[in-house]
C-alpha cells in the first residue's frame, strides 16, 4: 500500500472537478449565515457529521469491495435532493476520468460501463481507493476531507476570507475528522455481514433545500 496515493487522492488539485462546487457556501454566505471564520467552522463541523459522515462510509464500504451498483442505489436514496443527486453523478463522473487514467484497474472500468452518466461520487472514490490499494479508512478520510476542505475553499473565494484562517477552520476539525473516519469505516465493515442498512443515512435538510434554490439561480460563481 502506498501511503502517498492517498495524499494524491486527497489533494485539492487531484482533477476530480470538485473545486467549482461549494458544498453548499454559496447560498449560505448569500443568506448570511456565513460570515466569517467562526461561523464557516460551524458550517464545516455540521457538513461533517451529516453528509460527510454518510458520503465517508459509503467511500469505506466500496474501498471494502461492497457492490458498487448496491452502493448507488443506497447513494441515491440518501440524497433527497434531485440537484445534489445530479452533482453526486456529475462529480462521480470526472473522478472516474481521473481514477482510471491514475490507477485503471477493472472494477473501476466496470462501473464506468455500469454507470456511463456517472454513478455517485463517494462510490467511484472509494473503488478509485481501492484500486490505489488504499484500505477503507483510507477512502473514509478522503471523503470526510473533501466534505470540509471543499466549504473552506469555497468561502476564501466567495468571503475573501484570510486562507490561514480556512486553514485553521480545517486543523481544528482534524479530531472530528479522525473520529468520523474510523466510525464510517466500521460502518462499512458491519455493512459487509449485516448489509447496507448498516451505513449511517445521516441527513441535512438545509442541505438540501438550499441546493434546490441554488440550482435555479441564474448567476452563480459556484456549480453547487
């Protein structure tokens, strides 16, 4: 196992397309209820035990060598928004290009063929960890990570917020974050004998409301 391959998997520049989302910034700081450091680290900690929790253990339980095809469906049943469902496949679908010309291995390629319109991104990431021959904690960092890294960036664009203070944002949440990738990796492994319903559905309304509206803006710096 090479450790470096989940710096690789991890690091915002990986061509996964995630930097033109927000995770849900954008309306939040149009709203108000970002404005700075404090209130991002809100945002982040609740991101993180809510979707990222959910998106980290189903990232596990394909790293785990679950059916990815089940996975899916289980994906798209935890996500009640249709905008947030169509970003999930849209960003499943540039990880795809990217994990196959990193790490091409053939479950990856069949779930492409499975899949051609993209099936949910905590899944092909998991299954890109696997074929990087990272273990499930591994894929479960990476998505708890991305559910908190992606919201800091965001608002040191959209709040011109002062990026050692995002960067702070992100350090104090590393126990949190240490804490939800262990959870969501023995998640997957009880999902492995006692099925999916083993994985955490953790939800966040707001989420998801705000995602609807933002979808319809017709001027937006972010594309969710």
């Amino acid at each position: 196992m090479s450790r470096a391959a989940l710096l690789v998997l991890a690091d915002g520049r990986f061509p996964a397309g995630g930097h033109a989302h927000s995770g849900g910034v954008e309306p939040a700081v149009r709203a108000g209820r970002i404005r700075g450091a404090e209130e991002l680290a809100e945002f982040c900690r609740g991101r993180l035990h809510t979707t990222g929790r959910t998106a980290a253990a189903l990232a596990a339980a394909a790293a785990r060598g679950l059916d990815p095809l089940a996975l899916d469906e289980a994906a798209d049943a935890r996500t009640p928004s249709p905008a947030l469902r169509t970003t999930a496949r849209k960003l499943g679908r540039q990880l795809m290009r990217a994990a196959r010309a990193t790490w091409p291995g053939p479950e990856l390629d069949t779930l492409a063929a499975a899949r051609p319109r993209g099936a949910h991104q905590p899944v092909v990431l998991g299954l890109a960890a696997r074929s990087a021959g990272l273990t499930p904690e591994d894929a479960a960092y990476c998505a708890g990570y991305e559910a908190v890294s992606g919201p800091a960036t965001a608002a040191v664009r959209l709040l011109g917020l002062d990026p050692f203070e995002a960067t702070a944002v992100l350090a104090r949440l590393a126990p949190e974050l240490d804490e939800a990738a262990t959870r969501a990796a023995e998640a997957a492994a009880r999902a492995a004998t006692d099925g999916l319903e083993a994985l955490p559905a953790a939800s966040a309304p707001m989420l998801d409301i705000t995602a609807e509206e933002h979808a319809a803006w017709p001027v937006r710096l972010f594309a969710s």
